[in-house]
C-alpha cells in the first residue's frame, strides 16, 4: 500500500467515527435539560430585569 491509500483509509475511518458519534449521541438518552443541546436551558436569567430592552 503506497502513502496515499493507507491516508484515505485513515480518513475515511475519522469520517466514520465522527458520523457514528453524531448519530449515537442523537439516539441515545438525554441526562437532563432540553433536546436541542444548545446550553441555553442551563444559564441563569434571574437578575434580567425583561421591562429593559
């Protein structure tokens, strides 16, 4: 195997690794919060006063 295939190879297996952690991570249960995972649901809007904008 010269440099270039054993490269693709290693590529290719990244690629499906991120992939399948992507889908493992969509798949399995959440431990807490909301579902879209944007952090949101975590911070602290107690001092906002909502009367300012």
């Amino acid at each position: 195997m010269d440099i270039q295939t054993i490269l693709v190879i290693l590529l290719f297996m990244a690629a499906a690794f991120y992939v399948g952690r992507m889908l493992y991570r969509s798949i399995s249960p959440k431990k807490g919060g909301c579902a879209s995972g944007c952090g949101k649901c975590g911070a602290d809007f107690s001092n906002v006063d909502p009367s300012k904008k």
